[in-house]
C-alpha cells in the first residue's frame, strides 16, 4: 500500500490555467462547497506514466453524465491536461484527483440550472509505504451505517459527496479498528470507504457485483486473474462469508492492493497476508511496472 503525501506545494489545473496551489481557489458558492454537487476520480502514475488514464477519464464522463452535469471540456483536452500537471510538477509517481463541479449558479442557490462547473486537476507524489509494512495487515468493521443504496445515488458514479464513507470510516476508527467494510440496505457486502472487496475461498476470488463504485483496480484484478488462471466470481457476499474467508484484501488505486486480517473481531486465516493476495498484489505491481497499460508523461 502507498499513500500520498500531501505537505508539498504544487501546481493545479483550474479552468485552463496551472498555478501554485495557493492561487487555484474556488468560490464558496460552488455548489460543491454547498452541497457536495460534483464528481471527480484519481488515477495514479508510475514510473512517469499514468495508469488506464482511458478508464479512468471514461469512468469520470460516465459518472458526469449520469448526474446531469457538463464536464466543460473534452475527454481529449482533459487528458492532455493530467498528463501536462503530471508533468509540470516533475512527478514519476504520483496521485492525480481530476474534479469536476456543479459550479457557480444564480438564486436561489440550490438551483443546479445555469451554473458554470469548473474542472480541477491537481497531482501530489506517492509516499511509499515504509519498508515491512506490506506484511501488515489491517483490522475492519462492519460499519452499522449501511452504503446509499442504487435507488438514491448510483454507486457507479464517483461522487464528491463522500459523506456516507466518511462516516463509515470514523465509525470504524472510533470503534478502534483501521478501516470499514459497507453493507448494502440489503445486508450484502458492497464495498469500503474508498476500496473494493474482494474475499478469497477455496483458492477462488470472489467480489460483490452490486452497489458498488466500478473500480478501476478491482477491474484490473478480474483481468489479471482471468490472464494467470485465478477462478473469480462477481457475486452476493454476506457478512458471514466474510467471517469465514480463507483471505480477503481491498483494492483502489490509491491504495492498490491490501489485506484484511481482522472482520469485527474474527481473525481471517492466520491474519497475516495470505498466498492468494500476495500473488494478486504481485501481479497487480508487475502491470503497473510495465507501464503496458499506461499512457507516458514524458
Ligand atoms: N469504492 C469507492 C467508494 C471508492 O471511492 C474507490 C476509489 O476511490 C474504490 C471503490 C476503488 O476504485 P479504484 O480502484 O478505481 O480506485
């Protein structure tokens, strides 16, 4: 797992124009500062190339479109443009946000009609986990919060309204645990605050299909395994399945891939990384090396 650093000044793309980072302001009548209205996604470069730009420019107009919101530019345009602040703030390894706001309306404020978005690109580096922390482990609750079911907001679209995972995540971490797992209103396992499950049984993956956000990560293990000979279902999971998992890891970009050792007080295998994750997260570190699914910076 690596995560980003955050403490160093940068370069943002803010409606056709990089500046420093403590120029590229929005207004506070952006109605994603009033009500969390926008969408974004993060994608990640390596080794001075960035990771399915494509999917995760697709994944964005997706998501864009399905709220009704304009993204001002193309996808063309905006590729090049996370490419350019990639560039700019001479990252190798990076983490990139790319967001897109309702923008600024007229009155009444709570009208989405007439408001200008704006698009946001910034790029910070990765901070690499330090050495030995890929045999850790984390320790996950069931959130009792369960996740904003289909019928309310997809969860195919990517959000800047993360509250329902946020509160998830304090719930979790306030209860003393890393992390949360998210249930549908159902009871079926859906995803965590920002990664996607995956439980390992019998030597075979398994992943929740529904009410979910279609991660790009969680794709790219389907293919791996679908390439190396690993079984892989989409399918119903229930906390129970979880509970009685031989091994069971999170994916997302930002974090890639990561184990699970603890479900609300049930050790899972023996709570260190197991054969399966070890090999998936291997496979999943060979392709992001390669660079053969990554568009270059320079
Ligand atoms: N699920 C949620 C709710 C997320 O926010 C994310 C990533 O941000 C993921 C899953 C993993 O998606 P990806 O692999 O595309 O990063």
């Amino acid at each position: 797992m690596r995560v980003a650093s955050g403490d160093q000044e940068s370069i943002v793309y803010i409606d056709g124009e990089y500046l420093p980072e403590n120029q590229a302001k929005i207004s506070v009548f952006d109605h994603v500062v009033l009500y969390g209205d926008g969408v974004y996604d993060t994608c990640c470069a390596w080794g001075g190339k960035v990771f399915k730009l494509d999917a995760h420019l697709d994944r964005l107009f997706e998501s864009a479109r399905a709220v009704k919101l304009d993204v001002p530019v193309e996808k063309s345009t905006l590729r090049r443009v996370v490419l350019e602040t990639v560039k700019r703030n001479h990252l190798e390894e990076a983490y990139v946000k790319i967001i897109v706001t309702r923008g600024v309306g007229k009155l009444p404020l709570l009208s989405p009609y007439h408001c200008v978005p704006t698009v946001i690109v910034f790029a910070k580096p990765y901070m690499r986990l330090a050495d030995g922390d890929d045999e850790k482990s984390i320790r996950v609750k069931i959130a009792s919060l369960r996740r904003i079911p289909d019928e309310s907001l997809y969860a195919k679209v990517k959000s800047s309204n993360y509250q329902n995972h946020v509160l998830a995540r304090m719930e979790a971490n306030e209860a003393g645990y890393d992390d949360a797992i998210e249930l549908t209103i159902g009871g079926y396992v859906a995803e965590a605050p920002g990664y996607n499950v995956f439980v390992i049984k019998h030597g075979a993956l398994l992943t929740p299909r529904d009410n979910i956000l279609v991660g790009i990560t969680r794709q790219t293990v389907l293919e791996l395994a679908s390439r190396h000979g690993i079984v892989s279902h989409e399918c119903a999971l229930t906390p129970f399945d979880l509970f009685n998992a031989d091994e069971i890891f999170f994916s997302s970009t930002a974090g890639g891939i990561f184990p699970v050792g603890e479900v609300d007080g049930r050790r899972i295998g023996d709570g260190a990384p197991g054969p399966v994750t070890r090999r998936v997260r291997s496979l999943y570190h060979e392709l992001l090396e390669s660079g053969e699914a990554s568009i270059p910076v320079y």
